[in-house]
C-alpha cells in the first residue's frame, strides 16, 4: 500500500508541475531558450522557481575485486533514484537561491530484471526502497563580474529506518556537499562548454566504530563513512536550435579515505539530449557508462530522464 501511495504521489507531483508550466507560459512569454540560458551555472532572478524531477536507473552485472582493478560478473543489480530539487531566487541582483532536494531509492539484488526495481518492494531480503535523503540547498554567484560561475552547497540527513537487513538502501552519513560550476559558450552560441567540480564529506561513525558499538546495524551502509568525495565533469554541448541540445560528458571521480579505511574511484562517460517543450517546460534524457573503476567499483549504466519546470 505505501508503495502504490508512493507512486501515485510521484504522478500527481509530476502532473502539478506540467499545469503550472503551462500557465507560467501563457503568463510570461520572455524570448529565448532557458536550456541555454538556464544552466547550473545560471541563477533565478527573485521570485523566480526552479523545479527538476530527475530519474536514474543505474544497473550492474560486473564490478571491480578489491584494488586490482580487474572486473568479475555477478548476479545483475539495480538501483533506482529520484531527485526532486526545488528552488526560488531570494535576491534582486539574482545571486542566491534557496531550495530542498528529496531523494527517493528503490534497489534490487539477485539478478533481477532491471525494470523490476519499478515495483518499489521492501522484502527485507534482496529489495529494498523508500525516502531516504533530505537535504537544504543553497545556490550563490560569488562574483557579479563572472555570471556564469557559480556554486551550490546542500546538506544531505539520511531519513530511512536503519535495518538489519542484508539488501543496502543508500549511505548512512550525514553528507555536506558543495558543487563550483562554470560554462562557457562558443562558435556563435551553437557550444558551450560546461564543467562541474564537486567536493562532497561524509560524516558519521565508521563501520568498525558501528561494529564496536553493537548498537548499529546494516553496517555496510556506513563504508563512505568519514571520507571525501571528488567527481570533476565536463559536458560538451552542441545546439541544433534554440529548443535543443546535445551533449557528451566524461567525469572522474574519487571517494578518499578520511579514516574509514576504504577508497573508491571510477571513470565515466556518456551521452545526452535536451528538448525545450514549452517557454517552461524541459525533458532531459541520457545515457552514462561507468568504464573503469577500483576497489570492488561496479561497471554499470545508467539511463536518466529528467523533467524541468521554470517558473
């Protein structure tokens, strides 16, 4: 039953948004394309919302043994995630936004069809799903002089119930993530080029001080515990006309040891599209192949969709 509420309320979000873009277009009909205009580097105008469901499926039948490198088949798993991000400029001089991102997970193991993750199931065994993450964001152009280089720092507090069961839901910690992003456009405004460097703490104990404890449980979602996490992409993006866009990405990424005794990085890289369906209204679909990784790193996809409303 929580399940299918769970649904529906995800329909009924969606379906607000695409009637409040609807009239937001019929009220303001400014000229030019907000996928070019709007980029993460670009901040809202006061007043001004910015609302962005985005899906991912990534989903693994191979990953990395422990520091070598070299890449094993396993049994097929699926990890779901929604990404509802709101927010509203504060400022008259459009340099802060303030807003909240909510994350929704549903996970599979054991070699299940990949579409099966949809089911959202809690069998305490190999599905597991639910909310997990809320976390308060602030978006903030530093210099007036570079309007497009901005950052946005968010803090992540793990919500979901912590079970002793084997399936893992999603990281145990409390994660302060703070996002730099730059763009820049090109060859007459049919390029540009975006680049994003994150630094994202985890904080929380460490499995062996939640084994020591014996008051934790499901430990393994404690392994990014007390460590740094460093992804740096890039996205080159070509626009066949104002309302579209195309893009290949590339990123990097490092999870550090910061005294948990456990490191990570991977290589990924990947492919996108960009549509301008209404004055308001975006759909972003793409694809990222994770090609390299270490320290028992899956080598999975992950195929996203994402639904964009400014208002």
């Amino acid at each position: 039953m929580k399940n299918i509420k769970m649904k529906k309320t995800l329909v009924l979000a969606i379906a607000l948004v695409i009637n409040f873009a609807g009239f937001s277009q019929e009220e303001d009909q400014n000229e030019g394309s907000n996928i070019q205009t709007y980029t993460p580097s670009k901040l809202l105008k006061k007043g001004q919302w910015d609302i962005k469901f985005f899906n991912s499926l990534y989903t693994q039948t191979k990953t990395t043994g422990d520091g070598t490198g070299k890449s094993f088949d396993i049994d097929r798993q699926n990890f779901f995630t929604n990404t509802t991000e709101v927010y509203t400029g504060i400022s008259k001089n459009s340099r802060i936004n303030v807003g909240l991102i909510i994350q929704v997970r549903a996970n599979n193991y054991g070699g299940q069809d990949a579409f099966s993750v949809f089911d959202f199931e809690n069998n305490g065994i190999d599905s597991r799903s639910g909310l997990t993450t809320i976390a308060p964001s602030i978006r903030v152009q530093p210099f007036a002089s570079v309007p497009n280089f901005s950052f946005t720092s968010s803090v992540y507090f793990a919500v979901f119930e912590d079970k002793d069961v084997p399936a893992y839901l999603d990281k145990r910690s409390t994660f302060w993530e703070t996002k730099f992003f730059y763009d820049k456009t090109f060859g007459g405004g049919d390029w540009q080029i975006f680049t994003e460097a994150d630094f994202g703490f985890n904080f929380g104990e460490t499995t062996t001080d939640a084994l020591e404890s014996g008051d934790a449980v499901n430990v393994g979602e404690r392994f990014a515990n007390n460590s740094l996490f460093l992804p740096v992409s890039a996205f080159l993006s070509y626009f066949p006309s104002s309302k579209s866009t195309l893009f290949v990405n590339a990123q990097q990424a490092f999870l550090m040891d910061l005294g948990n005794e456990f490191e990570q990085n991977y290589t990924q890289l990947g492919f996108g599209g960009k549509y301008q369906l209404t004055q308001a209204l975006n759909i972003e679909a793409s694809y990222g192949k994770i090609v390299r990784g270490n320290n028992f790193q899956g080598l999975g996809s992950t195929f996203s969709l994402g639904l964009r409303a400014l208002l």
